[in-house]
C-alpha cells in the first residue's frame, strides 16, 4: 500500500479544481453545521424562555443566530483563522505545531538540529524566521523558549481544545441523529413516540458505528450530494415560509432586536445563548479539515451555498413561529412543524442521511485528532488501521470506535432529549473555539509578527462573544453541562499521565545511555560473536547507545554482522517529504558495520508497512554508502558537535531513481538476467533463502571499500532481519512523592499494558522479533 502519495502539497489550483474541492468539502466537512437548524430553536425554547405573541423572543433569537454565525464562522474562521494554516494543514495541533517551530517550544524530546532543516519547517519561516516586530512580541517570544512552565501552559491548552474535540465526537452523532428522528413525533401519539425515538436513534448510531471499518471511500461520493440536497431543501422551505408566513422577518436581523430580547428576558435571555450557540456547531470542522481540501474551496463553499441557506432555513423557522404562537404541545418550537405536512416524510429521510453524514465527519475527525496526539506522544499507541490507500487521512481505530460508540449510545439513553444534549454538545464546541482563539493571539504576533495590539483586539473582540456563550453554558453544568467536562478532564489526565511518563522513559535513555568507545571495545577478545543478518533495535535515542542494547549485549554476547540503531519519530510538522525521510550515519569506523538511522514522519504522516519499510530501510543505508565519498555534504543533527553527529539525509527508494535500487527474489525464481546498464552487487552465498540485489549505477564509480560494505549488507539482508525492541517497565524510584509514584507506578503503567507497544511493532512479524526486558526507575 503506497501511501506516500498522501502527500500535501501545495500548488495554484484551477478554478475547476477549487470548485470540484468546494463541491466535495459539503459533505466532510459542512455536514454538522448543516444539521444544526434541526436543533437551535428547540433547545432555545425549551425552558429558559417562552414564545409569546409579541414576536420579540422569536425576533431576538433569529437576531441572535444571525450575528453569531456572521462573526464566529464567516469573520473569525473564513476571513482569519483558515490563514493560520501548518503547511496546508488546520485544527488545534496545527496552531500549536506553528507555535512550536516559530519559538523553539516543543513537546517532543528527541528533536534535533537537522530537524530545523526540512523543507516543510522552514517554508513558512519556522525558527530561522524574522523575529516579531514589537519588543513586546520578542519578550513574549523569550518568555516561552526560557520557562518551561509557560510551555507545559501551552501544551495543555491544546490538550484541552483537543479533549473537548473528542468529547464532541461522542456527543453530535446523538444529537444530531436524535435531533433528525425526532420528526416522528408529529406524525404518531407521544405515548407511542417516546418508546421509538430512542431505539430509532441508537440502532442508527450502532450501524453508523459498526461499519466505519469499511472506511468512508465507497460511499463518500454520496456524503456531498446528500449535505447539497439537504442545504437546498432547508433553504428552499425557508424561502418558502417567509414569503409565505412573514415577508417582514429580515427586519429581525438588525442587532437593535437583540437588545430588545436581553432587555425583556434578562437571565433567561442569557441563559437561553446556551441553545443558539448550538448555530455554530461544526464551524471548527473548516479549519480542522482543512488538509483535505484547500482555502479557496472551503471559503468559497462557506459563503456561497452553506452560509445563505443556514439564514435562510432560520429566517424562515422565525417566519413561521412569529404567525403560530398557540403552543398545543412540547415540540411545537422546532424544525419540522415549520416543514409543509406534505414534506414531512421525504425531509424526515433526508435529515436522517444529512445526521449521519455530519456523525460520520466529527467521527473521522476524532480518529485524526488521536492519531496526531499519538503521533506528538500525548496519547498512548493505538491500533490506526488506513481504510483507503487512494485518500489521505482516511483512518479507523478499533479501541477509539468501540469506546465512542458506548459513550455515544450511554448520552443517548441517558440524555432522551435534546436539551440536555444541547447544553453538552454546546459546551464543547464553545471550549474548542476558546482555545483556538487563545492560541490564534500568540500565532498573530509570534508566527504573523503583527502588533501585539492587533492581537489584543482579537481576543478581546472574540474571545467576549465567546465567553459569553461559554458562560451561558457552564451555568448550566448540572443540565448536561457536566458531561464534555467529565469525559475532558478523565481524556486529559490520560494524555498528561502518558505525556510525563514518555518524557521520564526518554530522560532515563538519555541519562544511562552507552558510549561509543563502549561498543568499539566489543570484540572475539570478549567472547562477542557477530551472526549473520541485520539487526535493528529499535530506539528512542537520536545520539549514543541506548542502555537497552548494553543490557542484551551482556545476557547475550552476541549482535547481527549488520547493526542498525533505528529511532522512529514524529517532528513537529505535518509531513515529512519522502526525499527528506531518512537520516543515515555510521556508527564508529566503517568496518564495524553499525550504523544509525532515523526515520522522520510528520503528525499526519502514514507509517508504511513493515515490508516496505525494510525495503525503503535497507535501500537507504545502501544508498549512503554509495554516496558518502561522492558527495562527503553531512547535516548536523544537533547543536553539540559529536563524532556521531555525522548523518547524511537520504530518501526512499523512489525519491532516488539515480540511485541504488534494490531487488528481491526467492531463489527458487531465478531467471538469467539480460545485459543491463547497471552494475549488480550480489551476495555469493550459495542457495540463499531470498535473492537480493542491489543495482548501482556505472557513475559516479564506487570505491572498493564501499563494494565490499555493499556486499556485505547485500548478505545480511538475505539472511534475514530480526527487530530487537525494549520491553521496558517504569518505576518510581526510591524517594519519590506519592503523587509520582500514583503516575509512573499505576497510571502509566496500566495505560502501557492496555496499549499497542512501539508504532514499529505494530507491523513487525512475531517470528523477526526479539524483545529485551528491562527495568528503568525513574
């Protein structure tokens, strides 16, 4: 499976590309916005205030919404916040990956110094950048790099912008489902649909669950059509209620209506805002999908089609409800008494589909989230299994899918009405806005180099309008409330127990990790034999050796003809281009045949497996050694010169057609090759398991000594490769407060058994795998 074609990249689009994006963006990423008019004047109504013949409650709300989505989707996110993208990418990690890159603050511990050479980190400025402008934004600047608690500050608050975003996963798909099969209500007796609402809307959650392993690439094609039919049906009874019911309503959008409805309600005015703020759920997805599509296409979506049919739909509800204020039951505020009885069936079906389409589209998002958070070690290693080879980012993850989905049916069942789900729903999206606007303020002045004035008014301007609703929701914490901030907070102490434990594991590597002169002195003299093959131990370490090795050395003296340290690891970009993948160097004289080599995926990156993993491994390591007296140009990976330190950055197989190539086949398969251009390096091993050749070119001409290295890998590689992974357990060491011990010795260590080991086992085949069990007190 090629994945590396998912690669971003940027280039000047056609109008017919923009427009073919902006068409495809209605069903991934408008789906949940789309649906919110099934919901805004049901849960506004619902208690804090009441419908009344004056029309100013009705007036006020319509005012309400209509300025809301007009500042927080269209101003703040179309005409600001897209322009903060990470290369391409959005969402709250791309804003804290900016952040990272632009004031040296990072969450990773292995970053390097050659990091800060890759094409996507420095196309934006990164760290090599113009510092800001103002002396306040370079003191600001220096304040992050120099204390390490304003950087744990930093890391936290995206923590919680993305905790709130996976507890949003768990509660649109009930609210939006729920709120779609509520239209039965007017077409059965409220005894009768009481005892089908529910049932209805959890069997449509368990198939919407159970069948995201099939991945949405077979009916994605449908998602867009469904969200365009639903616009155009929603914005078509609008149009059709106001002309018919109250041509007058537009007069409503004025904000003098909002301070007439304040002005009468008060507090429940106030606390009503918890249910209009439900107009903007969803809004998050423009930015947050935006490594699907492009700028262009999601404003050009937004503002052409979705923008004026949400208005339109809740003009016209407000049209409607402004003509029928005698209330004979509970669901007469809502969206389906305003639809035309006729109608009522084919919008009830469409609805259904426009649900589960914006369920699906907050569904994948959270799959992304987590595996973004895995990716930065914030979240612990989870199966991610790619649905489709062709589009990038389509994933599924069993352990999140099952867990979302229980969550997701426990609301449900628990809830039964959508006002308490409202207010749930509403306080995480709200949260979600908070901290991209926090964090928007520091990427104006840090990332823009704007005026810290200009970021001031942006907080201030926003961040009230936020606050505003985010206090209407909070209040009320016991109506439902309580939940985005339960399953936050339980999300949160997982990714903290996970994030410390990860560093304490890493600080203990580098503290007790090997010299090289230690590893030159093993010898025959020590009783250490060599055995054919290749022998990657897996590392977190980018310099040294790690102890993990020292420990197996001694209870075993003996290691692979061919020595690999591999470390495996996520860089604070979005992707990592397929020439810029490996970092090679060797470790110690050449003779020895060890070397170091460093694999760098972005956040968003898709891992390959493990057979083109070896092939792109081995290839690269051959390529190096082909190419170190060529072209002696080595990158310095850290800012302490080493002997180590010496790597050289090489691509995979196919970034180098130039270069070496490599071939397998079984040896039972061996035809006689014709005459070729290129030269082939071939073990001389009598009747091997796999035949392996490596094809160099005739120039430039390759030394003998790296002939001779070249054969020798070619050996190794047919005799096989074995993967030695540390099986590491962490403990507190003596001394340490109970709260650590609390963290290393139960929390972490349950969160580690209960998890997938390293990314590279995940792929690794059992029989190739040698683990190393080891102790580290911490």
């Amino acid at each position: 499976m090629d994945l590396e074609t998912g690669f971003h990249h940027v280039k000047k689009e056609s109008w017919r590309t923009v427009l073919t994006l902006a068409y495809q963006s209605l069903g991934v990423v408008y789906g949940d916005l789309s649906t919110s008019p099934l919901y805004v004047y049901k849960s506004t109504f619902d208690e804090d205030i009441h419908h009344s013949e004056t029309n100013e409650e009705i007036y006020g709300v319509l005012s309400f919404v209509f300025w809301t989505l007009t500042l927080v989707p269209l101003l703040k996110y179309v005409f600001i916040v897209l322009k903060a993208d990470d290369n391409g990418e959005g969402g709250t990690f791309a804003l804290y990956s900016l952040l990272c890159r632009h004031a040296r603050v990072n969450s990773l511990p292995n970053c390097q110094l050659a990091d800060e050479e890759l094409s996507e980190y420095k196309k934006d400025g990164g760290v090599n950048g113009l510092s800001p402008k103002s002396n306040l934004g370079s003191r600001l600047k220096s304040s992050l790099e120099k204390h390490r608690v304003l950087q744990r500050f930093l890391l936290v608050l995206a923590l919680i912008g993305t905790c709130m975003v996976i507890g949003d996963g768990i509660l649109t798909p009930a609210l939006s489902v729920f709120s779609a099969v509520s239209g039965l209500e007017l077409s059965m007796s409220k005894e009768h649909h009481k005892y089908v609402e529910v049932p209805v809307t959890c069997v449509i959650l368990i198939c919407l669950f159970a069948l995201q392993h099939y991945g949405t690439h077979r009916v994605g094609y449908l998602f867009a059509p469904v969200i365009l039919i639903w616009l155009l049906c929603i914005s078509s009874i609008g149009l059709y209620n106001i002309i018919y019911w109250n041509p007058h309503v537009y007069r409503a959008l004025s904000p003098y209506y909002m301070y007439k409805f304040l002005k009468k309600t008060q507090q429940g005015g106030w606390l009503s805002l918890g249910g209009i703020l439900l107009c903007i759920t969803g809004s998050e997805a423009m930015f947050a999908d935006l490594g699907h599509f492009s700028q262009l296409s999601i404003k050009i979506a937004f503002t052409s089609l979705v923008y004026p049919s949400l208005i339109l739909a809740y003009m016209g509800q407000a049209a409607y409800l402004s003509r029928h204020h005698n209330i004979e039951s509970d669901y007469q505020i809502g969206f389906y008494v305003s639809v035309p009885e006729k109608l009522r069936w084919p919008v009830l079906v469409i609805a259904i589909l426009a649900a589960v389409v914006g369920s699906q589209a907050i569904i994948t998002g959270t799959f992304s989230i987590i595996k973004q958070c895995s990716s930065l070690g914030c979240f612990p290693k989870v199966k991610i299994v790619h649905t489709s080879s062709k589009i990038h980012g389509q994933i599924y993850i069993p352990e999140i899918n099952w867990l979302l989905m229980v969550l997701c049916l426990a609301v449900t069942v628990g809830f039964r009405d959508t006002r308490r789900m409202g207010n749930a729903s509403g306080l995480a999206v709200i949260t979600v806005m908070l901290v991209t606007t926090c964090l928007m303020s520091l990427v104006i002045v840090l990332c823009w180099q704007k005026s810290v004035f200009l970021a001031i008014c942006f907080v201030f301007f926003f961040g009230t309008i936020e606050a505003l609703y985010f206090t209407a929701s909070l209040v009320k914490f016991l109506e439902g409330a309580w939940v985005p901030i339960a399953l936050s907070f339980i999300f949160l102490i997982v990714m903290c127990v996970w994030h410390y434990g990860t560093l304490k594991k890493y600080e203990f590597d580098v503290q007790n990790k090997v010299s090289v002169n230690w590893l030159l002195t093993l010898g025959p003299d020590l009783g250490i034999v060599r055995v054919r093959g290749i022998g990657l131990l897996h590392t977190e370490l980018v310099s040294g050796i790690p102890a993990i090795f020292s420990h197996f050395v001694t209870n075993f003296p003996a290691f692979h003809q061919v020595l690999v340290f591999l470390c495996i690891k996520s860089v604070p970009v979005p992707h990592v281009r397929p020439e810029e993948r490996f970092l090679v160097g060797h470790i110690g004289p050449r003779e020895c045949r060890i070397y170091r080599c460093i694999v760098r995926y972005g956040y968003r990156d898709v891992h390959k497996d493990d057979i083109e993993f070896e092939k792109d491994l081995v290839c690269s390591i051959a390529e190096f050694v082909r190419s170190e007296n060529s072209s002696p140009h080595y990158v310095k990976v850290d800012r302490e010169t080493d002997n180590d330190d010496k790597m050289k950055v090489v691509g995979t197989c196919l970034t180098h057609l130039d270069g070496i190539q490599m071939s397998e086949d079984d040896s039972d398969n061996i035809e006689e090759a014709g005459p070729s251009e290129l030269k082939e390096i071939q073990s001389p091993t009598i009747k091997p398991r796999k035949r392996v050749r490596f094809i160099v070119p005739e120039s430039p001409k390759i030394e003998s000594e790296s002939m001779e290295e070249l054969r020798e890998l070619t050996e190794a590689r047919e005799a096989g490769v074995a993967y030695i992974l540390g099986h590491t357990c962490l403990r507190a060491k003596q001394g340490s407060s109970l709260i650590k011990k609390l963290v290393i010795d139960f929390g972490y260590e349950f969160l580690r058994k209960n998890s997938r080991t390293s990314t590279l086992a995940l792929t690794v085949p059992h029989v190739s795998t040698l683990e190393v069990g080891m102790v580290y007190h911490v």
